[in-house]
C-alpha cells in the first residue's frame, strides 16, 4: 500500500484510534484473577537457582577461556557465555519487578552483580522500565519505536535509521550488528537525553522528556553516574588484570558474550512491541504486546520472556506462572490474544518497516509505503 506522507515537521496525532476497539488492562487482570489460585502470585525464591546456573556456567566459561589456548573452543565458550548473561538478564528482569525476593538491599546487590557484567546501570533501567509498564503503547513510551514525526537527533541515531531502518524494512545484516550492540545503545542514548540532554534537543520527543522528570533529583543522577563508574572499574578488571591486557582475550570474556545477551534481548524487546500498534492512553496489552510460541528448554533458559502479554498484564508475578495465564487468554480470548512462533516474528521484523506513520501503521522512512501493525482479529 503506498501513499502519501505527513512531512516530518507535522504533529503526531496522538488521539487513540477508536477503531482499535480497546480494553483497558485492568478489566483483563478482573476477569482473569477469578480463574487464578491466590498461590501463583507468591514469591518464586526458588528462581533464584536459575541465577546460580547462570552465573556457575558463565564463569566456568570464563575460566575455560582463560586455560584453554585454543580459539575455535574459546568462542564456543564465549557463546555460551553469552547466553548464560542473556539468562541473568532476564533474571535481573523478573527480580526487579518484585517476584522473587522482598529485600530490597538484596535485590539491589543481585541487580548490580548483572549490571556490571552486561554493562548498565541497572537504576537507571529499574526506573526507566517501571515507567515502560506504566505507559506502554504511548507517545511517551521509552521501549517503542521510532515515530516518522521524530527526527533522529545524532550520527549514531541517523546511521541506525538509515542502515537498520531502510526504505523498504530491516537491513539484515545491518540490524543483526545493531541488535548485539542494540541494548547498550539505547540504554546509554536514553541515559545521555534522559540525564543530561537539553530539553531544546528534545522538545519534540516526549519519551526524553519523561525520563528527564524521572531524574529530577541529583542524588538519583549521581547514583546512576556512581554505578557506571564502578561497572567501567569491573570492565578494567578484566582487561588489564584477567586478560592482562590481551583485547582478543577481553573480547571473548567480555564483549562477544555482552554484544550476544543483548542480541537475545533486543530480539525479545523487538518482537514483543515494534510489530504491534501504538495504543495511546488505554493500555491495551493484547493490541500493544506481542506474545511468542518458543521450545520450553528456551523459555526455561529466558524466564518465560516470551510470555510477554502474560507478563504485561501481571507484571509482579512469577514468570514461572505465566503459562497458565497463557492458557486463560487461549480460553477466554482466542480471537484477541495474539501469539506466534518467534521466528516468524523475526521473519516479519525483517519484511517491515520501523517507524510508525500513524498508531496503526508503520510506515518506510522514504514514505512510500505503509505496513498494518499486528492487530487482533476481534
């Protein structure tokens, strides 16, 4: 479909499509509470094994590079490494929303332990990711994607829409780069507008303007600068004293294994919300949220991320729990409740452009062509 576009320096319109026919998600949580035991929305202790693994293979990993002088097994190695940080990333996810443990000290120090070796603050991304729960689907959404009405603000945001967001859809192999290095760009981007950048330079994205108020104190921006330094501290570390120096080294202890768990991360967070439309003030999880069929080893290794209807609807509760919340929205939502195998949602990411032109439709950044978002059949 191929039509005219709003030139960029046209508003938005942010008025919620009520084609969309929208449910807010409060009434979903209603109706579906009364089919739930009271048990499943207990803390999950247990999940914390998950993090032991992860953290026993990962540095188990990391010991066998450091002994083995023999490439080809080092980068499987570093794989493998890599997965095991995508799975306490995903640990990390659930901790912070409050499933597993009530102290908040010990919750912080888990946090940390994954931040300095996936290179964020995990703070910041707390704060930042409460608020993507309180306004998914909205112009002011720190995890949507690009809206054409929004000009890209620096070199590395015009390279990203220019290779990643082509004309046509994904570039391939552009955004397969940008995936594995995708998490750390948008969470210091975000950090950097969110932070320290001039409100000028962000007047018209709102997003930025939201995390700015999230960091109005300076004892909260402090905190956030305090715990990059000590995750860069950790990072030479490892360079100059575990790879004594050695770049090839601090590449596959380091960097290959971050650059692969945010590859898995993105490809999760892309899938979960960049097919689906923007909902505006009502936020409607089973319009703006995408859930994905996976194998149950991978979803054992990922925390049920790809539960992520489930998860938006019931955010504080174990992941371990989400399959039965999957099965109520199969009964009671068959013709709303959208859910398929990532990889044809992977598939579709690369066929598809990556800009809304309206909240329905995204659209390819030369305006040539308009792509329907995901939508429900009911």
């Amino acid at each position: 479909m191929k039509t005219n576009l709003k030139t960029s320096q046209e508003k938005f319109n942010t008025e919620t499509d009520p084609k969309l026919n929208l449910i807010p998600k409060n009434e979903y949580r209603a109706i579906l509470r009364k089919h739930l035991p009271d048990e499943i929305f207990q803390l999950d202790k247990k999940h914390v094994y998950l993090y032991l693994i992860s953290l026993t293979v990962y540095l188990t990993s990391m010991i066998g590079i450091l002994k083995i002088n023999f490439l080809p097994l080092s980068i499987l190695l570093s794989v493998i490494m890599g997965i095991a940080l995508g799975s306490l990333t995903f640990f990390l996810h659930d901790l912070f929303h409050g499933s597993i443990i009530k102290s908040k000290p010990i919750e912080y120090l888990f946090g940390l332990s994954v931040g300095i070796l996936n290179l964020f603050a995990p703070s910041f991304w707390h704060k930042v990711h409460d608020f993507h729960h309180a306004r998914t689907g909205n112009v002011d959404d720190p995890d949507r994607s690009y809206i054409k009405a929004e000009s890209p603000k620096n070199l590395i945001e015009k390279l990203v829409y220019k290779l990643r967001i082509s004309d046509e859809s994904y570039h391939p192999l552009a955004s397969l780069i940008f995936m594995s290095t995708g998490f750390f760009w948008y969470f210091f981007n975000t950090m950097f507008y969110g932070l320290v950048g001039k409100k000028a330079s962000i007047q018209e994205d709102k997003k930025y303007q939201r995390i700015q108020d999230l960091f109005k104190k300076e004892s909260d921006r402090f905190f956030v600068f305090f715990e990059l330094a000590v995750i860069f501290a950790f990072q030479a570390v490892l360079f100059f004293i575990v790879a004594k120096s050695n770049l090839i080294t601090f590449s596959l202890i380091s960097l290959l294994p971050v650059g692969i768990a945010h590859c898995i991360a993105m490809s999760y967070i892309h899938t979960n919300h960049f097919l689906s439309p923007l909902t505006g003030e009502i936020d409607d999880p089973l319009v703006n949220s995408l859930s994905l069929k996976n194998s149950r080893f991978v979803d054992t290794i990922f925390s049920n991320f790809s539960h992520h209807v489930e998860h938006h609807l019931f955010p504080a509760m174990s992941s371990s729990h989400y399959p039965k919340v999957r099965k109520l929205l199969l009964e009671l939502y068959p013709e709303r409740f959208q859910l398929i195998p990532m990889i044809d949602a992977m598939k579709m990411l690369f066929k598809t452009p990556r800009i809304y032109g309206t909240y329905t439709e995204l659209v390819s950044s030369d305006g040539t062509r308009y792509v329907k978002c995901l939508l429900p059949s009911n």
